[in-house]
C-alpha cells in the first residue's frame, strides 16, 4: 500500500514538476523578449471609429471596443468537461482515504463557480446592451463594418458604406461582365487535366 501511495505521489510531484518548468519557460521568453522604444512602437489603430451622428453610453463603447469577434456565449461545454477531467485526475492520485473527501468538496465548488451569478449577471447585461446597441443601428439606418486595417470596429451609416463601394469600383475601373465566365473557365481546366495525366490520373 506505501509502494502504490509513493507511486502515486510521485506522478503527482512529477506533473506539477513538468508544469512549474513550462510556466517557468514562458517567464524567461516574457522577459527575454525587450520591448521596442516608444518612438518606435506602431501607434496602435482604435477600437471603435463611429463615423455617424449616433450616440453611444460609454458601457455601449466598452462592448463595441471588445471586438467583432468577441463572444458572449457561455462557457462551452467542452471546458466544464475538461475541468472536471482534469480535477478528477489529480484526485485520482491522492491517497484512497481522501479521495472521497476532496470529490465532495471538489464537486460544491465547481457547482458555485458554475452557478456563479456574476457570470450570468455579465452576461444578460451584455445582451442588454447589445440589443440597445442595434436598436440604435437599425433605427439610424447605419451598420458595422471591419476596416481593413486591424481590428477596429467601424460605424457607419449604410448609404455612406455603399456610396464608397461604388465609389471605388469606379475610381479602379472595375466593370461588368455580361457573361458568367465559370462554365469556360470549368472546361479549359478540365482539358488542361487531361492533358496532365502522368500527374493526375484521367479517371
């Protein structure tokens, strides 16, 4: 019983060993990697340039600012799964006797901290403000874009988006073609195949 307790303790020392040296890796690049002086650093793009007459509360321009892909979902199910693989684990390398008592205990505050209301306040509050966020788009008949630089978040209203659409196409000379070219382009591809049949096999 010693032996498989020592066993034990000795996977158990010997992750936390492999953890403490990664997290001790990641310490060392983070202070090896010297940051730039400030003359030189890039000035960074903005958030959220609104280019409309709309006015948003500072709580609707902290969310706007967090980004187009930024999710308000829950926690997926996923990382409660692999929370609870990962807490048995450990468990599981701890003696029999308290085995037992760590599940109990482990389980009551995984349960807290799912049912925590301040993540589910965070959340319905967010919801909030966005819905408030697209009435107001909606209503100003304007849209969210992505500039093409970064990541900012662009306001602006859908008939000045799409006077710039028309705009460029104009300016570059971009034109109509009167004939959808796909089914041409499709057989010149399919006879070039055949004609690259010690490459690709004609069937």
């Amino acid at each position: 019983m010693d032996i498989i307790n020592e066993n034990l303790q000795w996977e158990m020392d010997n992750h936390y060993r492999k953890l403490n040296e990664k997290l001790e890796r990641l310490q060392a690049q983070h202070k090896a990697s010297t940051p730039r002086p400030k003359e030189q650093q890039p000035t960074p793009f903005p958030r959220t340039i609104n280019l409309t007459d709309i006015h948003f509360t500072d709580e609707e321009r902290k969310l706007l600012d967090l980004g187009l892909q930024y999710s308000m979902e829950n926690p997926a199910k996923a990382t409660w799964e692999n929370l609870f693989i990962e807490t048995e684990r450990a468990i599981r390398l701890l003696d029999d006797k308290l085995q037992n008592p760590f599940r109990i205990m482990a389980t009551k505050n995984l349960k807290q901290l799912h049912n925590t209301k301040h993540q589910n306040a965070t959340h319905k509050r967010q919801c909030h403000v966005m819905k408030q966020i697209n009435h107001k788009i909606v209503n100003n008949k304007a849209m969210i874009a992505k500039a093409d630089k970064g990541k900012t978040t662009v306001i602006i209203y859908t008939q000045d988006y799409n006077d710039k659409v028309h705009t460029f196409l104009s300016v570059k000379n971009f034109h109509t073609d009167p004939k959808d070219p796909t089914n041409h382009d499709q057989r010149t591809i399919q006879k070039t195949l055949q004609h690259c049949d010690k490459i690709i096999d004609k069937k």
